[in-house]
C-alpha cells in the first residue's frame, strides 16, 4: 500500500501555472479521489451493490441510429466546459434509458442530451462549477429555451424516480486505476523486453523508465478504453464493474503485459474466463480505433425553424391537443411532453391534400395576447379557409 501511495504521488502532479489538459485534468482527479484510503474496498462494495439497480436497456427506440451523434455533443461539451469522464458516462447512462423508454422528435435530442449531461454533471462533478443551461445551450446555437430544458429535466428526473446516483465503468476504472499495475507486472516486463533484445534484436513494446512512468502511460491508455465502452451498444446492459475489469485486460493486452492474474481476480473479483470475451471485442476496438484517420465526427446542425414552443414539444398541463399531421391525429398526453401516440383519423375527417396541408398553420399573430396558454385552446380546422 505504501509503494502504491509514494507511486501515485510521483506520478499524479499537476502542474497549476500552466493550463491544464485533458489529460493532466484525469490524472489530476485520480489524485483527488483517495482511491487507495483504508474504505477503498467498502466504496468498491457499496458500488458492486448500486450497479444491480441500474436500469435496463431494451433497444426499442427508433432513435438509436440518432445515438452517434447524441454521443457525439455528448463528448463535444464535456470537454468544452472541463466536465469529468464520469460525469460524461452518466451522462450516456441517463440518455440511453430516456431515449428507450420515449418516442423522441429528432429536433429534440440534442435537448435531451444536453440536460442529461447537466444533471449527470451535477451529480458527479467535484469542482463547484456547474455549467448553466444558457451556457451549454450555446453549443446549438440557443436552439432551445429555458423552459423547454426545465420541462424535461422534471421529465427526466421523474422518469428515473431521482434515483441518479449510478457506478459507472468510468466510476470502477477511477477505482482501479491506481492498483491495477504492480512492481512485479513491471519487473516480468522489463525481463521480456531484455530477451527479446538478446534473442531477436528487437522491442516488440515500449520500454519505460521506471514503475511511475509505465503506471502513469497505461492508466491513461485506461481511461481511453473505458470510453470506447461507449461506442459499443451491445454492452449497455452488461455491469459496470465487469466492463471496467476488461477495460483493465485490455490495456495489459496492447502494452505487453500479463493479461490477468491471481492479484486481479482479488481486486476486481472477476476471473479471466469472465473476463476475455469482453477483452477481445475492446482490443479489436482499440486497434481498429488506432488504423482509423483523424475524424472529428459530423457537424452538429439544429434547424431554428423547430426551436419554437410550437414545434410540439412544450409541456400541457391541463388538457390534451390535438394536432394534425397529415391524416393521423397525433395526441399528447397530459405532462407528457415527448411520447406521442398515433390514433386512426376520425370517421369524418378526410385526407388533406398537400396545398391544404399548408393552410393548416396557426399565424402567430391569431394568439390572444391576454390568454396565457394560447397553444391549449387553439382550433386546428380540416377545411381550408376562403
């Protein structure tokens, strides 16, 4: 424990007159978080516990080819307002489970995605800044107003009952990160390289100077791995704690070192025959990651003309509306503000043709300025008007 404790601080120092990046501001909390205190084990438990209520993923939503570029905003904005990686992972576990359980309008996903990220951040962030909504909403150009994200963080919160304190792998990989390497791991490592020098005049991996340096490398290679669990949908539903064990192989894997031992099995609680089919599909990640060219990902775009509060999406409080699209009547229910349910047309109504289609748009200025809710009482008429 001592030697774990003089390794991490030899290799977690930050240094505060220069700007920080990504990657000093990760190993900075793992400094932060006393990983290595005596509850190490007690936390660890307490999160194996927390990681079985978590809920599950059933692959329903017609959104899930939109979840790329959810995913994308998502990583966009933790890095332009210095969120943490578990703030970001939460951040993915409330949006996956919201966006399953809803039928969502397109223009509104990114919505969505920014609000899950506001609350997973104040959930999980140590640093009592916490970006405002007027701030993140930048990001999309202040496509949405400040009622719209109030309306569906009470949504969401409902939705998952405020229970929002969930591990994630970006939570267990914190935990491991500074125990998963040991003297002897560097020690096997350093004797494999010094023979394949000897015998075929080559170094099949990189040499590293000492224990702190090779600890420091490969915990950040770490933290990448537990974001590629991200990417990979098929392990929504598989535990936390077995994804960041894996995560954990992997990067033993790619580096050179042993994959899995005794010692692993004793701080992960999980065996290499757990562990290797999860193993395999990160690796193949990784490297698939590493042949790839630079990509920045799609170009983010909102269209301003859906923005509005009658685009359909704001709450009703009191009574249903009725709106027209086409020949479905489409129905919203009380405080339901996103599913949407399709009912057959009425046995009077008529199919609209599309130059009627265009008539059917209520003009702003018809709004009675001394009626509050005047999207509740508005008439949407079948027949044109003369």
């Amino acid at each position: 424990m001592e030697q774990n404790v003089a390794a991490e601080q030899n290799i977690f120092v930050v240094d505060h007159k220069l700007k920080k990046t990504s990657q000093q501001a990760d190993v900075e909390r793992l400094a932060k978080t006393h990983w290595l205190s005596d509850y190490a084990r007690d936390i660890f438990l307490t999160m194996r516990e927390q990681e079985l209520r978590r809920r599950p993923m059933f692959f329903l939503s017609p959104q899930l080819s939109e979840r790329q570029r959810m995913l994308q905003l998502l990583k966009l904005a933790t890095r332009a307002h210095k969120l943490s990686r578990c703030a970001l992972h939460l951040a993915v576990y409330y949006m996956d489970r919201f966006v399953d359980h809803y039928k969502i309008r397109p223009d509104k996903l990114f919505l969505v995605a920014i609000t899950c990220l506001h609350i997973a951040a104040q959930i999980e962030n140590t640093d009592a800044f916490i970006p405002h909504y007027s701030e993140m909403n930048r990001m999309v150009k202040n496509a949405y107003t400040a009622f719209e994200y109030k309306a569906v963080e009470r949504k969401i919160l409902c939705f998952l009952n405020f229970e929002l304190v969930r591990p994630t792998t970006a939570s267990f990989v914190e935990l491991f990160a500074c125990s998963f390497l040991t003297r002897s791991d560097f020690k096997n490592y350093t004797e494999m390289l010094d023979e394949c020098e000897r015998n075929h005049y080559i170094q099949p991996y990189q040499r590293y100077i000492s224990f702190e340096e090779m600890l420091s490398m490969l915990a950040q290679l770490l933290l990448r791995m537990a974001d590629y669990t991200l990417h990979i949908s098929r392990f929504a539903n598989d535990l936390p704690s077995l994804l960041a064990a894996a995560c954990i192989a992997a990067v033993r894997q790619v580096s050179g070192v042993r994959c899995w031992s005794q010692y692993l099995v004793g701080l992960t609680s999980y065996t290499e025959a757990q562990v290797e089919p999860y193993m395999n599909i990160l690796t193949d990640y990784h490297y698939y990651q590493i042949i790839q060219p630079d990509y920045d990902g799609p170009s983010i775009q909102i269209n301003q003309n859906l923005a509005s509060p009658d685009s359909g999406f704001e709450e009703s409080f009191t009574e249903n509306t009725n709106v027209v699209v086409s020949d479905e009547v489409v129905t919203v229910e009380t405080y339901n503000i996103i599913t949407v349910q399709l009912q057959d047309p009425p046995p009077h109504s008529t199919t609209l043709l599309p130059k009627e289609q265009t008539k059917l748009k209520r003009p702003r200025f018809e709004d009675d300025s001394e009626n509050l809710h005047p999207l509740k009482h508005a008439k949407v008429e079948s027949d044109p008007k003369d």
